[in-house]
C-alpha cells in the first residue's frame, strides 16, 4: 500500500466485504484501519480480500468489529 493506487485497491476490496461499515487508510505510516460486523465478518475473509487485491500482509492492518 505504497500509492494512493495501491490504496484504493486494498479499500475497494474491503468495502467489498459484506459487513464492512468503514475503512480508514493512511499512506503514512501506511495504515488501515477496518470497522466491520463481527457476527457477519471473520477477520480471514478481510485478509483474502486485500490478498486479492494483490496486496499482501507487509503492511499494518487493524479490524475492529462494531460495539
């Protein structure tokens, strides 16, 4: 998640993720931070999503599931 191109592929694939509400991306430090259901989301299928976005886990991910 070097580019805002690189950005917006891992943020439009985690948007894609039925029961994600939010995604928040910082390219410095690169960060993303995830807001999702977690009676609807398990933390794996975020994970594959940016995996295949061609964006592997080199970078900080964080999730959190709705309170």
């Amino acid at each position: 998640m070097g580019c805002a191109h690189c950005a917006m592929r891992v943020r439009n694939a985690l948007v894609s993720v039925e029961g994600v509400a939010e995604v928040r991306l910082s390219l410095l430090p690169p960060v993303c931070d995830v807001l999702y259901d977690g009676d609807r989301v398990v933390t794996e299928q975020l994970v594959t999503a940016v995996a295949e976005a061609g964006q592997g886990n080199h970078h900080e991910y964080r999730a959190k599931p709705l309170l």
